[in-house]
C-alpha cells in the first residue's frame, strides 16, 4: 500500500527436474565428448526459463486480478449495498490483514519485526497520513465511479512528482513533465464530461490524492528510519502491513465516532445479512492480497515491468467498471478517460526511461 520492495528468489522444481532426467534417459552418450552433459545442461536451462516465465505470468494476473478486484468490491459495498460508514468497512478490512498477518507469522510462515515502542513512534506520524488516504479512498469512491476515480487518481503522480523536485531536489526530463501535463488534462476534461459528477466525491478524491502524495514522499523518510530502530535493521513488506494496520485500528475507532458512523451502525439492517458479512470479509482477504501479489509479481520480474503493469491494468478496470456498475457516459467523458489511461501508460514508460538514463 505503499512504496515498491524488490527482491528475487528463484528455486528448482523437483518434477522439473525429474522430468529432466527420465527425458535424458533415453538418450545415447559419449564419455568422452560429454554430449550427454551438454543436452542435460540444455534441457535445464531451458525448464528454467519455462518456469520462470509461467511464474511471471501466473503472478502477474495474481496481482492485476487482486487489485481490480478490491475496488469493484469496495465500489459495490459502498454503492450497490448503499453502506454509508466507509471507516468501519476500512477498519475491518485492516482487522482482518492483521488477523492472518499475525496468524502467518505465528505458524513461522512468514517473518515479520516485533511492535516495540520505539519502531511505533517513528512510524506513527506517517501511519496518521496513511489512515487519512485510505478514508478518503473510501469516501470519493462511494460517490464517484470507478473509471473516473482511476483517472482523478492519476493527479497524485503530479503531486508526488512536485513534491520529489522541492524536497529532494529530484529533476524529472520532459517526457515525464508532458505526461502529467496530459493527466492534468484528462482529470479536468473527465471532470467537465462526467455526467455523474458529484462535488463532494470529488473533494474526497482531490484530499485523496494529496495525502497519497504525502504518503508516498513521507515514507521513504520515514523507512530508513525505521530500519534503524528494528531489531534486525530491516523492515518487509509483511513488518509494515502488520505495523500499518495494527496501528490504523485505534485511529480507526475514533474516526468512527468522529464522524458518527456508531449510529449508523447500530441501526443498519446490512449487519444482519451473512452475505454482506461474507463480501466485506472477501474485501479485506482481497487488501491483504494485493500486498502479497505485488511482492510475489516483483520477485519474478523487474521493477518497469511491474511499473508498466500497474498502469496498464487501469484499462480493463475501468472498462469493468462502467459495465458492471451501469454508469452513464458520453463519447466526451469516455474519450477524457481513455486519454486519461493512455497519459498514464505513457508516464510509466517515461519514467522507466528516466530512471535507465539516471
């Protein structure tokens, strides 16, 4: 949910390597020339390469499925179920990515830090602005539909990319700069063309994509930090989920009563349905996916590849989203969000370039 973790580790399968071996089998050798060794080497490298490529793909649609799905859920929760208390959907959601989180970590599937106070402090102040952008998310998606909340979305890179230039002195070349122009573009065209517009939904969605860029810049501050007081001077992708969410919980409890969703709540008739139990309970297994996919797609492939994916799975979001939710649209409003996704394909490719070139 927030920033990029790249490692890679690649095993051997057995039954590929068996399969090797019986194939080898019936083959004819020479000791001395070696062929045989040569072939087996062949054959080896060339189940590797199948493997790592079936690997990429299977995670690759892991991840793109995953993350589309969590906001056609969230959207359908929000709007189709009309459920009005957007912080206590978020708050169980985070409950149960700490509940299998915790339960992973127990059974030594995983390995995250221990909560210490000192790790809780340093983390806190960017936790607050982590809260704040999931709560956001959850109001401008209840009254914005899904295709154009991926193209307001498409602001925060402008945002984060301003901030990466005043605070650390980060220059960004000209094909970045046309590309946020065009999104700049296609949010307000979009905006002007949405015949579902509502002022309010868009308010969230704008504060939404200022607390996304503080996130985002605050965080790589914060990380290295927070290294630095862990145990084990290092801090995983599961460490910050379960420090994430963990602490969202009781800042999540009193935005509850803040904006008086307790009422709601307690009157609801949606409570009393085991389907809505069971979709919200889907939602959150769904956020907790997202982070497992993300990290499972960039240890079999690169970082541009994964930055192009992102960016190329906004498509057939939005498209699922117009169709699934019946939304009204124009050719004009239509065309700024298809501009809209383009100018983000074309942000990615620039920024890849940008970062080859640096």
């Amino acid at each position: 949910m927030g920033g990029s973790y790249r490692f890679r580790h690649i095993e051997e399968s057995n039954l590929n390597l068996s399969f090797a071996m019986k194939t080898l089998g019936s083959e004819e050798f020479d000791v001395e020339t070696g062929e045989f060794d040569n072939e087996r080497e062949k054959l080896i490298r060339s189940s590797r390469v199948v493997q790592i490529n079936n690997q990429a793909l299977l995670s690759g649609l892991a991840y793109c499925l995953s993350s589309c799905s969590m906001i056609l859920v969230n959207k359908y929760v929000l709007s189709s179920y009309d459920f009005s208390a957007g912080i206590s959907l978020m708050l169980y959601q985070n409950f149960v990515s700490v509940l299998i989180v915790s339960m992973l970590s127990t059974l030594g599937v995983i390995s995250t830090e221990p909560l210490t106070w000192r790790l809780i402090k340093v983390w806190l102040p960017v936790n607050v602005i982590f809260v704040g952008m999931l709560v956001t998310s959850m109001f401008s998606l209840r009254y914005i539909n899904v295709a154009m909340v991926t193209v307001l979305k498409n602001v925060t890179n402008v945002i984060t990319a301003v901030g990466e230039m005043y605070l650390f002195s980060k220059h960004h070349d000209n094909r970045v700069w046309v590309a946020l122009f065009l999104m700049i573009i296609s949010a307000i065209s979009g905006g002007f063309t949405d015949l579902s517009f509502h002022a309010i939904g868009y308010t969230w969605q704008i504060i939404n994509c200022f607390l996304t860029a503080s996130y985002s810049l605050t965080l790589r501050r914060v990380m290295d930090t927070a290294k630095v007081v862990t145990k084990s001077g290092n801090l995983n992708e599961f460490s910050m989920v379960l420090l994430n969410n963990t602490l969202s919980l009781p800042l999540g409890l009193l935005l509850i009563f803040v904006f008086n969703e307790v009422d709601y709540l307690a009157t609801t008739p949606l409570l009393r349905l085991p389907t809505f139990w069971l979709v919200i309970t889907l939602s959150g297994f769904l956020g907790l996916a997202i982070s497992f996919t993300s990290m499972w797609f960039l240890h079999q492939t690169s970082a541009t590849t994964y930055s192009l994916v992102g960016s190329l799975n906004k498509i057939p979001l939005s498209v699922a989203g117009i169709l699934l939710f019946k939304v009204p649209t124009s050719l004009e409003n239509s065309a700024s969000i298809l501009f809209g996704l383009v100018a983000g394909v074309f942000f990615a490719r620039a920024k890849v370039r940008e970062r080859s070139q640096s």
